[in-house]
C-alpha cells in the first residue's frame, strides 16, 4: 500500500547535472590526469546516449 509520494520539482532532493559537469568532477576526486580532448570525446559519447548521473 502506498503511504505518500514526495516531488521533487524545483531540485531540492535531487539535481540533475550535465555529463560534462558530473564526469569531470568524478575525474578530479579520483585524481586523474586526462587530456581535455578525451574528456570531450567521452561527455560527446555519454551525451549522445543521455547518460545522466
């Protein structure tokens, strides 16, 4: 039985960021030294296939 339904429209809960934003990040906390070229080339891939975080 369904207790209650929570939305989340103006982003408090959840908050959707860009492939380039999310991918980037994820390189600089693991420390990673990858050339901007193959960051763009993997954020154009992720894009092309809507990859979200």
């Amino acid at each position: 039985m369904i207790k209650g339904v929570m939305f989340d429209f103006s982003g408090t809960l959840f908050r959707i960021e860009s492939a380039a934003q999310w991918l980037r990040a994820v390189v600089v906390k693991a420390g990673w030294d990858a050339p901007q070229g193959e960051l763009d080339a993997c954020v154009n891939r992720l894009e092309e296939l809507r990859a979200q975080p």
